[in-house]
C-alpha cells in the first residue's frame, strides 16, 4: 500500500516537473521575442501612442 502511493506520488512530482521546464522555455521564448520586437523595431511605428 505504502509503495503505491510513493510511486503516484514520484509520478505526480515529475507530471508538474516536465510542465515547469515547459513553462519556463515557453517564458524565456516569450521574453526574448518581447525583448527584440521592443529594442529592435523601428521606434517610429510607436509614434501612435
């Protein structure tokens, strides 16, 4: 019985683990994509503010 719920418990740690790692690249590529769309567009276009 012990060991069971270990297990499930080790799976579910791995579950959120692997969906961290995604979340994380996910937010980096974000990040560096906001980063160059902000300092490497022309700043003209901003003028409509």
């Amino acid at each position: 019985m012990m060991d069971g719920t270990m297990m499930n418990s080790g799976g579910m740690i791995w579950g959120m683990g692997l969906f961290g790692l995604l979340l994380i690249a996910l937010l980096i590529l974000a990040g560096t994509a906001l980063v160059k769309y902000l300092f490497f567009n022309p700043l003209r276009k901003r003028g409509d503010d």
